[in-house]
C-alpha cells in the first residue's frame, strides 16, 4: 500500500490568524508548514524587480514559474508593496496555474521526515488539496484582523495606520472572493472557525481537537 501523507488545508482571509495556527498545528503534529500566499508575494517580488507591473499576466504567468520554496525565505516578502502587488498577482489565472503544481507536489511529498503537511491560503481547501484530511476556515471581523495588522506592523517598527490597513484590507477581501479564478470560499466539508473573540491558543486547541479525532479515524500512528 503506497503512503500517502496526511493534509491540513487552512483558508481564510488576511489577518484572520490561519498563519499563526498553520505553524503551530505543523509544530504540534511534526508536519511540514506552506504558506502559499509566500508563493504569491514571491511571485510578486520577482514582477517587481524585473517590470514592476505586477498586472503584466504573461510577465507574472513567467515570474511564477521560476519560485522555488528556498525564495520564500527572503525578508523582502513581508513588506507591504509586496503584500499589495501579491494579491493583484493572485487574481491572475496564469499565476494560478503556474503555481499549483507546486502546492501539491509539497502536500503529496511534504519535506522528510514530516509525514504529512499543512498548508495555509486562500483556495487550499477547495482547488489546491480537495481531497485533505481536515480543512479549516478561519475568519475574524475585518476591523479585528485590522487593528492585529496594524499591531503587527508597529512591533516590526513601520508607522502603521489604521484606517489605510482596514481599507487595503477590504480591497484585498473583495479581489480575492471575486475573482473568477479559485475565489476565497469555505469548501462545503470545511469546519468554520470565528476568530474574532478567540485568542490563538482557543483557537490552536480547537483545531487541535479536529486534527487528533481525524488521525484516531483514519488510525495514523503519531
């Protein structure tokens, strides 16, 4: 019987806390952690540096295709420009396509000695791992995710303003449910988690809980 690793699919919006628990459930569980919206900003980054019009979708389309995990290191991919021209970038098909092979090669063959995988995104869930053993969908408020955004940012010593965060927060919400390539939605079997009373430990232990009770089902020794 070949192995076949076991997957956590984490979606949900900027700033609902799905990369704060994507790490710790990979920590608690001994699984490999992606963060695919890393793939996204770097993808972002290598448009920027090469046009700087992170639009251009047969320059962003050629851009996907030269990431590779060792690139997701790079500081740079947590600066705001790049956060921005990321979430134009993954509006684009092209991208999409160029970068899906690349999820589920890393949920199939997690890095050893992982023996299974949690990846955290947009449209995880739905089009990159359908078939994952637990998919979770974290939300919060958009004024909560906000002011975490903005807290965030003032620890690593960048003037922050409120009212600019919720606002590219919205406009990032509205293109990443609509866009017509792999929208941000809950797959109908994912288990919704409101974060916006929750701190991260309520949360870690609920989603905890799920991915326990799914090993004890599917009998994985850990």
């Amino acid at each position: 019987m070949s192995f076949r690793p076991f997957v956590v699919a984490i979606d949900g919006p900027a700033g609902s806390g799905k990369g704060t628990l994507a790490r710790r459930l990979a920590k608690r569980f001994g699984f490999a952690h992606l963060d695919t919206g890393a793939l996204y900003r770097a993808t972002a980054l290598l448009m920027l540096e090469a046009t700087g019009d992170p639009a251009n979708p047969l320059a962003a389309q050629a851009a996907a295709c030269r990431v590779d995990l060792e690139l997701l290191a790079d500081p740079r991919l947590r600066g705001e420009r790049i956060a921005a021209a990321a979430s134009v970038v993954a509006a684009i098909p092209e991208v999409r396509r160029a970068l899906l092979g690349l999820q589920r090669s890393f949920a199939a063959h997690p890095p050893p000695p992982a023996c299974g995988a949690v990846l955290d995104g947009r449209d995880i869930g739905t089009t990159v791992c359908p078939e994952a053993d637990v998919k979770l969908f974290i939300i919060a408020g958009a004024d909560v995710r906000a002011a975490r955004r903005v807290r965030e940012l003032r620890e690593q010593g960048s003037a922050a303003i409120y009212e600019n965060v919720l606002q590219d927060l919205n406009e990032r919400d509205a293109r990443d449910s609509g866009r017509q390539a792999a929208p941000l939605v809950a797959a109908p079997d994912a288990e919704v988690i409101d974060t916006t009373a929750l701190d991260a430990d309520a949360v870690f232990e609920r989603a905890s809980d799920l991915v326990v009770r799914s090993l004890e089902e599917k009998e994985w020794q850990q």
